[in-house]
C-alpha cells in the first residue's frame, strides 16, 4: 500500500482540529496525531493498516499514531467528524486502532454512548466558535471523551516502546520528505538525500521504505506527478516545459511515469479539466 508521511497543522495554538466531511476520499497516509472518526450519516470504507471495514452512522473509529490509513466512498455517501489531535497534549502516549461497530455500541449503556457522540458535536462546535477559555474547554472533553472509550471499548494506550517505530527515525524521515517537496524539481539522488538527513544510503533506503510504505525514487515521482498534475490544471503552460519544471529529463519518461502513477496521460489531464469546467 503506497502511503505518505502527513504533517499535520493546527489553525488554532492548540494542537486539536474537529470538522465535518462529506463523501471523504483520502489516499492511504499517517502521521503521529491520533484520528477519530464519527459516522453522523450514511456509511464510508475505512482502512487502517490493511483492514478495511465500512462505518455506518453511529459507529466510530479510532485510529493511532503512525497507523496506516485511508478513506474511500466509491459508490458511498456519509457525513462524518473527524477528530485529529496530539496525543501528548492530553497526556498519552497513543491508543490502540479500532473500530467502534454497532454491535460493541450495543453492549454498552446508552446514556454512556450518547455522552460520547455529544462530545464529538461539542469540539466541532467548540473549535469552530473559540469561545472565551476554549482551551480548557476542549481539553476537558478530550480527556472526558478518552476516558469514555478507554473504558466503554477496551481500548488501551499504545505502547510504543514495544513497537518498531522510533521517534528519532520519524522526524528524519519527515525531514527527508520535506526536502523533497520544495526540492523535486531538481536532480536528486538517493545519495543526495541522504546526505540531507546524515545516513548511510542504503540504510536510508530502507527507513524510508518502511515508513512511506514505497521507494524513495516512486516517492519522488509521486511529488513531481502531483505538481505537475497542478500544473496542468491551472496553468496553460506546454506540456514540455511542465515536464522540464518539474524535474523529468524528457517527456517520454514524463508520459510513462504520469501515467503509471495517475493512470491516463498528462494530455489526458489537461483535456478532460478543461472540458469539465467550460
């Protein structure tokens, strides 16, 4: 599964982000927040770390740090909140991914269960308004609504000294992707890249393998693909000098790569654009 390391950002100087989604469709990612998700309506695919389950109204998910994920509503349609915060902040480590199902919502007392689905609402609109002292606020409930979960559906506090991750590993990693995004244009080579985070190549080679779940030259490719694809889209540029921009050596390499990664040709992408947003 090609998955990508996502930083998180927070528009608030707290690190704890609530909002609705509708028909969420998200390539497979990670990152060391901690996602919950709550199905207000209809139904959505969830997978985390290659277990895919569908999510209905009412059933919750819970998704750990670095935890391999993604969303798909192919042929689906769902209003969700999505609740991503730092795990640290409230005090914890991280937690063991689940999912919440009707059938473990049934075991427990209803009022516990509403509490829980109220506190979901409440951060939304918490964040959303900012309220005097808001931050005690939603701290209050984050630690209210873990509590809740810890106990209601044994869910449990990662371990993560017991796990292969390390932290220092991570940000090298984070370092090593960031680099590539402001940088993709150019020629780079694995041995560049690891000089950029002081690692032995072939040791590099395969940190980032485990982590980004591919290749750092179809990571790479990934980037340049993305851009270019922006590109496309929003520019009238010719197609060779996208291709030239966005670091490729020829544009029989840049067809054959986009296509490989996209799945139709960079011409392709421009066309069908144009024709949908006349």
């Amino acid at each position: 599964m090609h998955a990508f390391f996502e930083i998180r950002s927070y528009e608030t100087d707290i690190p704890v982000s609530a909002f609705y989604q509708y028909n969420n469709n998200f390539r497979a990612h990670w990152h060391v927040d901690v996602e919950m998700i709550y199905v207000c309506e209809g139904s959505i695919r969830i997978c985390i770390n290659k277990d895919l389950r569908i999510l209905n109204k009412g059933e919750i998910a819970v998704i750990n740090s670095m935890d391999i994920h993604y969303y798909d509503s192919k042929g689906l349609t769902s209003k969700i909140i999505v609740l991503v915060f730092r795990p640290e902040w409230i005090g914890v480590t991280g937690f063991s991914s689940i999912f919440i199902k009707t059938g473990m919502v049934e075991l427990i007392d209803k009022q516990t269960y509403h509490d829980i689905v109220k506190i979901f609402y409440k951060l939304v609109d918490e964040l959303r308004l900012q309220n005097e002292f808001y931050e005690f606020y939603v701290k209050g409930k984050m630690l209210e609504l873990c509590t809740l979960i810890f106990r209601c559906f044994q869910v449990h506090h990662a371990d993560f000294d017991k796990k292969e991750y390390q932290f220092r590993d991570i940000e090298k990693i984070q370092k090593a992707i960031k680099y590539l995004e402001n940088n993709y244009m150019f020629d780079i080579s694995l041995s560049d890249i690891s000089k950029e985070v002081n690692l032995n190549p072939s040791y590099f080679s395969r940190l980032f393998s485990k982590f980004s779940g591919t290749g750092f030259k179809a990571y790479l490719n990934r980037v340049r693909i993305d851009n270019a694809e922006y590109m496309l889209k929003n520019s009238k540029e010719p197609i060779i000098d996208i291709c030239f921009k966005c670091g490729f050596n020829s544009v029989r390499t840049f067809n054959r790569v986009f296509k490989s990664v996209k799945g139709y040709t960079p011409s392709d992408s421009r066309k069908n654009f144009f024709s949908n947003n006349k």
